[in-house]
C-alpha cells in the first residue's frame, strides 16, 4: 500500500472510528462505510473537491484516485 492510499484509509478511519485494516478500496463511503468524507479529505490533502465531482467519488478507490491526480506532490 503507498503512502497515499494509507493516509486516505487512515482519515476514514479516524473519523468512522473504524479499524484502518477493514477499510477497502472497493468500501462505497455511503453504502459500506456510513458516511461522507470529503470535507476530511479536503482538509488533510489541501485540495477542492467540486461539488460535482463529490458525486462521482463513491468508494475508497475513486477518493485515492481523484486525490493522485489532483494533489501535488
């Protein structure tokens, strides 16, 4: 697991109070993990996510994915 997809599960679970372990990239945020996260993400990476583009970040992966390709290094 690389950094990054580290601290994403990392953030989900501090704030679901969950064990990092059973965060999965495939969780959805609504239906597997019982909440929106990405005023979290947001604040820990520095970035904006748009409103539309909140929609489109279902699971675990398209998070890690949209903040790879978004955040500068």
């Amino acid at each position: 697991m690389d950094d990054l997809e580290q601290k994403v599960k990392k953030i989900i679970a501090e704030q679901l109070g969950k064990n990092e372990a059973d965060i999965k990239n495939e969780a959805s945020f609504i239906e597997d993990l019982g909440a929106e996260l990405v005023m979290a993400l947001e604040d820990a990476f520095k970035v904006q996510i748009p409103d539309e583009q909140q929609e489109n970040l279902r699971t675990v992966q398209q998070a890690i994915d949209f903040i790879k390709a978004n955040v500068k290094a």
